[in-house]
C-alpha cells in the first residue's frame, strides 16, 4: 500500500478517536464540520454547499477544531489511557485463557471489563 495513504488513514483514525472521546466538548459547528469530513467521508466542496461557507472556511474550521481536539487530547488524555488500558486487558484475557481456562469467574471478569470499554 502507499505510505501517504496509511498515514492519512491512521490519522483520520486518530481524530475519529478523539472525537469519539472529546466531541461533545466541541460548538455544534465544529463537531458538525468534523463528524461529515471523517466519519461521513464528505469534501470540502461538500461541506461547505451544505453550510453555504466557503470552502476555505470549512478548511480553516476542520483544521482548528483538529488542534483543538488535540489540545484536549494532551491535558486530559483520555484516547491514550483508553489505549493502555486495552492492551493490559488484552493481556489479561490471554493470560486467563492460557492459564486459567475453566475459571468462570476470572472470564466474566474479563468479560465485563471488554463490555465496559464497548460502551
């Protein structure tokens, strides 16, 4: 694959991520301009036909509200301990299937914490 390709879709990721963690921090436009850039996979040119802007201004808003997410992102740091706390699950749970297998107990527990971080 190309590797401009895999860096813009592993920061589109990225910024989905922190949407997903710090949107409902963001104006009603900013999450608006946001959630139809990534997660609805609309142009600029779209964009701004359905908010009558330019689309510089489209342009100039998605990418403040980026820095804005990222800001977020840096003090509170919510992606990155999501991040940490699912690979130690994930070790967890390997090690309770290598391990202790037939523990009903240690697998629910498990489990509820996998639900948890579905939620």
């Amino acid at each position: 694959m190309d590797k401009n390709f895999d860096i813009k879709l592993a920061r589109d990721n990225y910024i989905n991520a922190l949407f997903d963690f710090y949107g409902c921090l963001l104006t009603n436009k900013q999450a608006d301009y946001i959630s139809q850039y990534y997660a609805d996979d609309l142009s600029l040119g779209e964009i701004s036909e359905n908010f009558d802007v330019s689309r510089q201004a489209v342009y100039d808003n998605i990418r403040r509200t980026e820095k804005t997410l990222e800001t977020y992102e840096a003090k509170m740091g919510l992606y990155a301990k999501f991040i940490k706390r699912n690979k130690v699950v994930d070790e967890l749970d390997a090690l309770i299937k290598e391990q202790h297998a037939d523990d009903k107990s240690l697998n629910d527990l498990i489990d509820q914490l996998e639900e948890i971080e579905e939620e």
